[in-house]
C-alpha cells in the first residue's frame, strides 16, 4: 500500500449490484484538470483556503469543540490536496503529473508549518477530552505536534521543517526517476522462448525486430518465471534492480542522512528510535527481537528449499550439482518449475478461469456477501478511460458508505505497483463519505492466482477505507499505526486458496469456466512451496530498512551490498535494489517490518474465519470492531474486540514451521 498524503500535521505524512438509489457517487466529483496551469490554480485555491481556516482555528477557543474544529481543517485539505497528490502517480499526462508533484511540495511547506504552530499547540494542549476517542484524537494530535518540532528551540525548529520540507522532495523524485524510465529491454523471440506469447506478442519492437519489454509487474514477472534463457531471465532481472539508478542511491542517502538528523534535534540517536516509539512494536529493541525470531523460523526451511531449487538447476541443465551455481534470476523460476514438477500448478494455467473485468467484481461480491455491502458501477469522467467508479453502499439499508475508483491496467507514467490511495477519509460527526482509488496493474488477458492474491490484498486496504465510520476524519480508515496498517489486506489473501470462495465467480460469470476442485487443492500446497525463501527475502528488506535508519545511518549501497552478501545466494555484483525501494525512502521508513507484524496479527484475524471465510455474521462483527473504527482506538484493543482474546502469534509460527 501506498500511504495517503496526510496534511494536519507534518508528522502525519505520509458487476455491479443492485442498488436502492439511482446510482450516484456519494461526495464531491473527482476534479478534473484540463492541463498543468488548471492544477497550479486549484492547488494556489486551495492553499489559500486552508490558511484562511487556520486564522479561523487560531481564534478557536481551546474547549470541548476544539477538536470538531481542528478536524474541520484536515477535511478540508484532503479535499482539496488528496487528488492531486493521486495525479502524481496515476494521470497520463506528464505536464500534469509534474503540476500535481509541484502542489505536493507546496502542500508539504503547508503541513511543515502547520505542525509547528505555536497558537494550535498550546490551544490544544488546554483541551479536555470529553470521551476516549476525543482522548485518542488529542493523543495522537499531540503527538504530531510533538514530532513536528514545535516545542523545539527557535533554530532546530527552523532546521526540523527544513529536514521535512527537503525529505518530501527528495521522495517525489525518488519516485518520478522510477515512474517516468520508461525503460525497455530488447529480446529476440528466441530469447522469449518460454515466456507465453500473450505476455509479448503484442509489444512494441526495435528497428532489428527485437521485442521490447517494460519492467511492469505483467511482463517483468512472467520472463522471470518461464524464461527458459537464463541470460534473458538475469538481464530483465538487472534492469529491474537498477530502477532509479545511481540518481536514487543519492537521494536515499540523503533521506537517511536527513531522518537521523531529524531525530537527533530531539535528542533521540536513530530516526527507527524515533519512529518505533509510536508504534505497535514500541522502541527498536521489540523490533529486533521479533526479526531475530522471524529468521530463527525459517532459515532451515530456507537453506532446505535453496538446495532443491539448486538441484532442479543442475537436472534441468545437465551439470554436475557441485558445480551448479543458483543465481538470484533463477530463483523464481526453478521455484516455479518445482512447483509444476511436484504439484501439477503452473499459475498461466489460470489466467483461463479469471479475466480480469470479472475478476474485480468477483472480489467485489466476495466483500458484498462477506461484509454486508453492495458496489454500483457509475458513469463518471475520470482521469483515464480505463478508471472505473463504484458507489459503495450498505446491503440491508442502502445507506451511501463511500465511493471507490479503480485503475486496473499497466501505461506509460503510472505508478507500476500495486496501491490504494485513500485520499479521503470519511467522518460521522460530518454525514462525510469516504473516498479511495485502487490502482493496479493486472494482465489484460488474465490473471494467474497470485495476481487475483494481490487484488484481495488492495481490496482489503480499499475496505479500510471504505467502511470507516470514525467520528474525525484525522482518524478514518487507514490512518492507524504503520504496523497494522498492513494486518486487513494480509488477511483478505487467504481468501482465493478457499474452493468455497472461489465458486463465487460464477455469480458473476455465467459464461466464465469455473476452476477445478483439484486445482485449488494443488496450488494450496504449491503456495506454501518456498515460504522459507520468501519470508527470508522479507527478513532481509526489514532488516536492510531498519539498518538504514540507525543511528550510524549507513550508505545504502555500500549497506544492502553487505547485507545481501551474508544471504545464502550472495549479492549479485551490479544490481542497486535499494534505488528502486520506494517504501523506505517514503512512509515505510524503519517501518518496513511492519509487513511482518503485519502478517502476524492477519493470521491472528483468519481464525475467526476458519469454519467459513464468507460468514456473514462473522464478517460483520469484522466490519464493526475492526474496519469501521479506523484509528479512533489502538489496534490491541480493536483485535481484542473482534477475537474475544489478547492478539498473539501462534499461527503465524504455526504456518512458519509446518
């Protein structure tokens, strides 16, 4: 998940049903801009705006209603800076995407000051919460204010909006060099040989007739798994791990450097220090511990599985074992063959069983019958023709709960991962709906198993959003602590393993082949084949982030080099993953493990589900204590809530070590 551009305080940046109504979305119209200069004006409107309300909330007495009135202004600059922060990374046109990151930088000045105004602070510091949300709701409002800097001395003040001010800058580039590479690598079809067709068949090609491919998730991943060429697998392979090149090496060293300056103006040594106290993991000690713990669980299964991958090499070559080297290109697709050697699954086998229009509205009616709602699809103008909207609505009452746009497919200039951008946030206290873009990019010809995995995961960050019903908007949907941010999409991907599930299809594919009992029942099994790789490869991006933000903030390279080098297949000499890892030079900064605890508490979470993943009853209960609270209570206590128990770890070990 991408995180939302959150603006009241610097330090938190970071087919359709029937319906009761005529299908309308709920809020305002996504804005539409004709070119850079409309987006220089709205964004110069809107900032106008927002500091004419904070003159207004200067003059706010601090009593009961100060925190009504100090939501009042983060609804208001969500709505005006949530869609163009979105433009950033999803609009076609380039000028416009380079409007909307100008505005962000601007929105950022805005949100650096407004952390470190004096008025507001002490206002707030003299309000007496009248409940335990209002109590949540100055907490962590405090707490803002606090890590903006502005109860720092004068000049460190000054310095700390400098550092987050320069940060924010240096992560849009970081992101801009990867999003706008085009880069393309050249292959004979010969080279292809393996590939299925429908990945390049239809791609551009050079004046020698070589197929050009982009490093998008629909061709990069298919070349590494079915290659048969392992010099066509290492150089789509490098060109992947060199996405931002030396420019984004710069720029993360800078960012580290910048978040330990950061938190040495408040007299804490390391930027994780200074993050990890406000989280789930409390401090860096807990956090190390629980990596510590993670990589005692799977290292055994991890050198186990690296041998076998290393003798399917060595057979499907011909050579010697001793003599057969495993290289980092080669891991997912020997993980791949072993998979169709032992169980019989091979994830282009179904790309048949899910086209990717029904494939959205099959886990659309998976959330319908799941969690009580139901989604309409609405004609809107939106910034590409591809976009889709849905009005997302209550079942039983037809209630208007908030709205959802969808970007589904891979082009030129669009944010290549998968994300959600919840740019609004809704609120009770306001009639306030919210609002979130899924964006993805699914193979127009189908989707293989994983990829319908991924879908589930975003949907579970878009449900978040969606079904909140915080009082505050500051409060709504995804904005809870970074690690549990991650706990409701990680359990939604359990999800398409159920043949229970999976017959929904059907309900929304009459014409759609349904998939076979017994290939469910292979890919289960294939799907826990290389756990101990996986979660290894995880182990080390959270270590590699952590390491990063300690207190000797080391230079990326020269660390990730050191680090991988330790790992059982090395460091592939040349390769600069760190320039293309996004997370941890934006919001997952000493924040990467959260994928980890993340995943931890989901498993926790499925247990209630385990009797039937679509129980209504139960799935209710879910939306009540858990997603419709967003972050107006601690996650500890919403987990409680919903499993009648204190949280804890058993079946992720369980699922670890079987």
């Amino acid at each position: 998940m991408r995180p939302t551009f959150q603006l009241l305080f610097a330090a938190a940046l970071f087919t359709a049903a029937t319906s009761f109504a005529t299908p309308t979305l709920p809020g305002p119209a996504f804005p539409q801009f004709a070119d850079a200069k409309a987006v220089e004006m709205a964004c110069q409107r809107g900032i106008d705006g927002a500091k004419r309300r904070v003159k207004a909330l200067e003059r706010h007495a601090p009593d009961a209603k100060w925190p009504a009135a100090s939501d009042d202004l983060n609804a208001y600059v969500e709505d005006v800076s949530g869609p163009i922060e979105l433009l950033v990374n999803v609009h076609p046109d380039k000028g416009i995407r380079d409007a909307a990151q100008a505005c962000t930088l601007r929105w950022q000045d805005f949100a650096s000051t407004l952390g470190q105004n004096e008025k507001l602070y002490n206002a707030a510091r003299k309000v007496k919460p009248s409940d335990a949300i209002d109590r949540e709701f100055m907490r962590v409002t405090m707490d803002a204010f606090e890590d903006a800097g502005v109860s720092l001395p004068a000049d460190k003040r000054q310095r700390a909006k400098q550092i987050s001010d320069r940060i924010t800058e240096l992560d849009q580039q970081f992101n801009k060099n990867i999003r706008d590479a085009k880069t393309q690598v050249p292959f004979t079809v010969d080279e292809l040989r393996g590939v299925p067709e429908s990945v390049w068949k239809d791609k551009p090609r050079d004046d020698a007739g070589r197929v050009l491919l982009g490093l998008d998730y629909p061709t990069y991943l298919p070349v590494l798994e079915r290659a048969e060429s392992a010099v066509t697998r290492e150089r789509i392979y490098r060109a992947k791990l060199t996405e931002g090149g030396e420019a984004n090496l710069k720029l993360l060293g800078e960012i580290a450097q910048l978040r330990r300056e950061y938190a040495q103006l408040f007299g804490i040594k390391s930027f994780a220090d200074f993050q990890l106290r406000r989280r789930m993991a409390e401090n860096t000690t807990n956090t190390q511990r629980f990596l510590d713990e993670v990589k005692v669980a799977v290292s055994e299964r991890e050198g186990r599985e690296l041998a076998e991958l290393r003798e399917a090499k060595a057979k499907h070559l011909g050579t010697p074992l001793d003599s057969t080297k495993l290289e980092r290109w080669d891991l997912q697709f020997y993980t791949e063959r072993v998979r169709r050697e032992r169980y019989s699954v091979d994830q282009d086998a179904f790309r048949q069983y899910f086209p990717p229009q029904e494939s959205l509205q099959f886990i659309m009616k998976v959330a319908e019958d799941m969690l009580g709602i139901r989604y309409t699809r609405v004609d809107a103008k939106l910034w590409h023709p591809d976009v889709q909207a849905y009005a997302v609505s209550d079942a039983k009452t037809g209630k208007p709960l908030a709205t959802l746009y969808v970007d589904m497919y891979p082009r030129d200039g669009k944010y290549n991962h998968a994300a959600v951008w919840s740019f609004r946030n809704g609120s009770t206290r306001l009639s306030r709906v919210p609002q979130a873009a899924y964006v993805v990019n699914m193979d127009r010809k189908g989707l293989s198993l994983s990829e319908l995995e991924t879908m589930l995961h975003e949907m579970g960050h878009a449900l978040h959003n969606n079904l909140s019903a915080t009082r505050y908007s500051l409060q709504g949907g995804t904005s809870v602590q970074r690690d549990f941010v991650e706990a409701p999409s990680q359990m939604l991907e359990d999800w398409v393993y159920d043949k229970r599930v999976l017959k929904l299809f059907s309900t929304v594919c009459k014409t759609c082949k349904p998939v076979p009992d017994e290939l469910i029942d292979k890919a289960v099994l294939a799907r826990d084949y290389g756990k101990g790789v996986r979660y290894a490869r995880q182990h080390l991006f959270a270590s590699f982030d952590l390491a990063l933000y300690a207190a000797d903030a080391p230079e990326p390279m020269s660390l990730w080099t050191k680090m991988e080098s330790a790992t059982p297949l090395g460091h592939a000499t040349g390769t600069m993953f760190p320039a293309g890892f996004s997370h941890v030079a934006g919001g997952y900064a000493a924040g990467y493990y959260g994928y980890l605890w993340s995943l931890v508490v989901a498993m926790d979470l499925r247990t209630a589900f385990e009797a039937n993943h679509l129980d209504p009853e139960v799935g209710m209960r879910y939306r009540t204590a858990v997603l419709s609270q967003g972050g107006q209570r601690p996650p500890r206590e919403l987990v409680k809530d919903f499993l009648g128990r204190e949280t804890n770890a058993k079946a992720f070990y369980d699922y670890l070590m079987k």
